[in-house]
C-alpha cells in the first residue's frame, strides 16, 4: 500500500505532511504537492496532517488514477521536506469541487 495526494491539494498546498514523512517522499508542483508510491512506506503520518484531506490510501476506490497521478509528477518535480506557507487563497479553495481542471499546472514548485 502507498499513500497518494488527491485533487483537494489543488490551489491550498498546505506542507504539514513534508516535515513528518521520515522517507522525504513528498514532490512540489507549483499549486499542490505529490507522494512518490515507489517511495512510500505506507507509515501513514502524513494523512492526519493534511488540512485538506486530500492524502489519501491507495486502497480506496478510484484511487489507482492518482496513484499513477502521484508517480508521474514525483518523476518530474524537485523533492520538499521543508513546511511552507500554503497558497494564499487555500481556506476559500479547501474542498472545491474540479480543482483538477480549474486550477492544476505542471509547472514544478521551488522545493526544499
């Protein structure tokens, strides 16, 4: 089992899950951040610290699309292990339905 970020991280990118993942797996595009599933040790202390519930385990339904999601953006964007600020307008985007297709990029995110 792995764990995957989901479209709820679009446009918040809150980074409390960076600092407790003791592998470092967590990649960072521009608007929301991403777990590598090769990477993962399915230790499960990220998900409780999402904000936006948008970590999620890979053995719920629907989720093999955002596992290959997860693993084609980790492969391109710089690793963070570093808490940042989220984006400005995350409170009024947190649990907005079509997150992917409003607002997603894949420009990478500076990393840390």
């Amino acid at each position: 089992m792995t764990y995957v970020v989901t479209d709820n991280c679009i446009a918040c990118k809150y980074t409390d899950c960076v600092e407790v993942c003791p592998v470092d797996c967590f990649y960072e595009g521009e608007n929301m951040l991403v777990i590598h599933p090769d990477e993962c040790i399915d230790c499960g202390v990220c998900e409780p610290e999402c904000p936006a519930d948008a970590i999620r385990p890979d053995t719920e339904p629907e989720m093999e699309t955002w596992v290959e999601f997860n693993r084609k953006y980790s492969e391109k964007w710089p690793v963070i292990t570093v808490r940042k600020d989220p984006m400005p307008e995350a409170e009024e985007r947190d649990g907005e339905a079509g997150k992917l297709e409003k607002y997603f990029t894949e420009n990478p995110g500076e990393g840390s």
